[in-house]
C-alpha cells in the first residue's frame, strides 16, 4: 500500500452513468474503508478538524474505521452532524478538512468525505440510529425549512430535549436536498429519506405544504402557537437572471427550475410536469449548481455546453464535478460571455450570441476579472438555455415579519457568534443568511443557531 496515495473509490463507467441517473460515486467497501483509515496520522492538534464547519471530531471517528469499529464511528460523527450520509457525498472536502489534512503536504489527503460516507451508508444498512439521551424540555421550538440548515438545527435542539416542529413549504422534506441536487449525486430514497427518519427518530415533527408568511407568520408562530423561538432555515430559491436581451424567450430556464423539475417533481420520467428536453442546451455559469443542470440535461439527451466568462481555474464548481462532467461528455466554452439570447418568428429559443473574454486584475472575491474582446461575437445555435447565476431569498417572510432587519441582497441580518435576529426569540442560518452557499455550511449554521436559541431559552428560564 502507497500511504501516499488515497485508496481509489469505484465509480460508474462515464459511458454508462451518462445515461442513466443511478449514483456515479460506488463509495467504498469495508476493507477499502478500513485501508484508507490507516492512512490518517491521528494528528493531536488536528487542522481537518478546524476545517470542518461543523466540527465533527475527525481523528476519532477514522480511528474506529480503522479499528473497524464503525457503529462507534457513526456516533462520533452523529454527535455534530445530523446528516452524515449527505455530507459524504455533497460537502466541498477538498477545501474544508481534507484540504487541511497534513496527509496531504506529503502525498494525497485522507478521503474523510468518502470515509464519512462509508460510515453513514454502514449505519443504514445496520439499522443503527442517533441516540437521544437529554432530558425534556418544557419548551417548543419552531423551525421554517427542512433543508440542511433547519434539519441540523432541528436534530441539536432534539438533542437538547427541546420539543421541535418544522415547517416545509413543499409537499417533500429536505429542501434543497430533494429539488436541487441531482439523484446520480444524493439518491433521495436510499440517502435523503433515511437521514430525514433519523432526525424524526430523534423526536422532531414535520409539518409539510405550509408556507409561513403565507400560511401564518411567524408573529402567529410566537403569539398564538405558543413557540418559544423560531429558527429560519427557508433557503435561497430566487433564482437571478443576466437582464440581457431576449432573456423572456420560451426555452429559458432558470437552473432552479429545471433542476426542481427534474429532482422534485421526476420529470425525467413519465410525469405530469414534463421538462422540455432540447437537442442542443447551453448552460451559463461555473458553479456545482450549472454542473448539475448540464449533466441532467445530458442524462435527458442533449448535447450540452457550458458557457462561463472565466477560465477553468476560476471555475467555482468542485473540482470532482468538472471532472465528471468532462468525463461525461460536457463541452466548455470557457472566457465566454453572454450578450443576447436568440429567438425564432414563434419566440423560441434559436441560439445564444456571445463575447469572448479575456482575463483582467483580480476583482473583490480575489478571482481575475473579466474583461469583453471588442470585436469578437459568435453565434452558438441551441434551443434551450439554462441560466445558472446564483439564487437570492425569497422575501415574503421578511416582507410579513415585523422588526426582522434584513440588508440590500435581501438576506436576513444575524449575529455571527448565535444565529440571532433583529427579532426578540427569533434565529436564522444557512442561504437565507448568506445567500445561495454550500451544504455544510448551511449546517454549521443550524449548528451555531441551535446552540444560541439553548442559550437564549435556558436564560428566560420557566
């Protein structure tokens, strides 16, 4: 063995996963587990650990993996982490806690994310399930969202022995887990499903097609409801578009859309809400969100091109996605801007007319910024266009909750050290915050949130 060197994970031929939907990523079996797990150093003062933005205790619970001591590992996980299985398979490792890995000076780091992943799909098929030892608190907590953010925030405050309900405006819990993030990544039934079992295992109720702000506020939640804290998870479903000419054409979708379709609603399948399938679809934008949408679309059929207005280093999507969407036959059109979306005598989608880039002085993120090539539009013929520009918060519950301050994006206003709001009793984490952003650190969160509502609840006392 090359401790070196990570212990390879089994995936789908390209091929072949390009034409289905089932998992890419096989993940690994016990003995290749335990293999990898010998490869950690078990560092005392550990960086993978401050790198993780739920603080889960990584030397530990790798340790067990390699000892072969999984349902031990699994608790060690469960102690702060709600969804392990997700997390595994979605999280961003290579910049979080793999990429503090001192392994990983030397060599390749330890795969935590795909060890994670062992862990929790062991744990599943073994039936084993968090425990709840916490005495129970006289205290109701209403969380807004089934998302990654409020299902953390739900399974700490369960943990705590508060008596928790969330509200789920769909008719299906997980938020962003279920309608944004394709089956070949997070299968729902086999991952997404069980996890959200495990957080009702811990006492936690679901309330689902109920829309606060809509349905009632969350003033009604505090005065008539009798909640004593709320947490806002409610995400980031307001898709943004580029403003450019033609944008209104049929055949314009937003990724958010296309996605939900696909994931929410199976229309990829026989379904009453079929999606449009284009023989030739462009999607814009770099991010893991536009990776999704194009491999979806190729799944359904297309030829698909992705058209970005920086390089691939600038690229924001995992490194992981690029590759597998190359692999599977994704065209890039990198340093490639849109200027106008082109349309046919009925209003449909005909092509997509772009500049060419080049790359400036970095801009406030640190990336280079782009700048047009005068003189250099081209056409490219589609008749599908998905625009994948980033998400913002939806308003209405700011717009129907008094005293909750939010700033110019829309997103609402929290103290960074517990979640807490403008709002006497009221929290909030995740996209909602912070805009559209990552997984884990929705869940970090709903972590950190949790841990202020206990203290803000355990202050006011009886």
């Amino acid at each position: 063995m090359d401790v070196l060197k990570k212990v390879p994970v089994r995936e789908q031929d390209p091929k072949v996963r390009a034409t289905n939907f089932e998992e890419v990523c096989l993940g690994y079996n016990k003995e290749e587990a335990m293999e990898e797990a010998s490869r950690c150093l078990n560092c005392k003062n550990a960086q993978c650990v401050k790198g993780c933005p739920v603080s889960i205790s990584i030397p530990d619970f790798i340790k067990e993996v390699k000892e072969g001591n999984f349902e031990e590992a699994y608790n060690v996980i469960t102690k702060s982490s709600s969804l392990p299985a997700v997390c595994g398979r979605v999280c961003p490792q290579e910049n979080q806690c793999e990429g503090k890995c001192i392994r990983g000076i030397k060599g390749e780091a330890v795969s935590i994310g795909k060890l994670e992943r062992f862990v929790a799909d062991w744990a599943f098929e073994n039936g084993i399930k968090p425990s709840v030892n916490a005495e129970k608190k006289n205290k109701k907590v209403a969380v807004i969202g089934s998302g990654p953010s409020g299902l953390s925030c739900a399974g700490d405050l369960a943990k705590m022995g508060y008596d928790v309900t969330v509200f789920e405006a769909l008719h299906e819990l997980g938020g962003v887990l279920v309608y944004g993030i394709p089956e070949f990544r997070l299968p729902k039934e086999k991952v997404v499903k069980k996890e959200i079992e495990n957080v009702k295992a811990l006492g936690v109720k679901f309330e689902k097609n109920t829309i606060i702000g809509k349905s009632f506020t969350i003033d009604e939640l505090i005065d008539k409801y009798g909640f004593d804290a709320v947490f806002i998870g409610s995400g980031a479903g307001l898709p943004k578009f580029m403003g450019i000419p033609g944008e209104n054409a049929n055949g314009v979708f937003s990724a958010n859309e296309y996605l939900t379709r696909s994931n929410l609603m199976k229309a990829f399948k026989e379904s009453d809400t079929p999606i449009m399938i284009g023989k030739k679809v462009i999607v814009v934008g770099g991010g893991n969100v536009a990776m999704d949408a194009a491999r979806t679309a190729l799944r359904l059929g297309s030829e698909v091109h992705i058209v970005y207005r920086r390089s691939e280093e600038e690229l924001p999507a995992r490194v992981e996605e690029v590759h597998h969407a190359k692999e599977e036959g994704i065209i890039f059109n990198l340093l490639t801007n849109p200027v106008e979306i082109l349309s046919d005598e009925n209003g449909w989608v005909s092509g997509i007319k772009c500049i060419k880039m080049e790359l400036g002085e970095p801009d406030e993120s640190g990336r280079r910024s782009p700048v047009e090539i005068k003189g250099s539009e081209f056409e490219i013929e589609c008749d599908a266009v998905i625009m994948s520009l980033g998400t913002s918060p939806n308003p209405l519950i700011s717009s129907t909750t008094k005293g909750l301050e939010i700033n110019r994006r829309k997103c609402i206003v929290v103290k960074e050290e517990n979640g807490e709001t403008s709002k006497d009793g009221v929290f909030a984490g995740g996209d909602a915050v912070t805009g559209a952003a990552t997984v884990i650190l929705a869940m970090g969160a709903g972590r950190t949130a949790a841990k202020g509502i206990d203290e803000y609840l355990s202050a006011k006392g009886n």
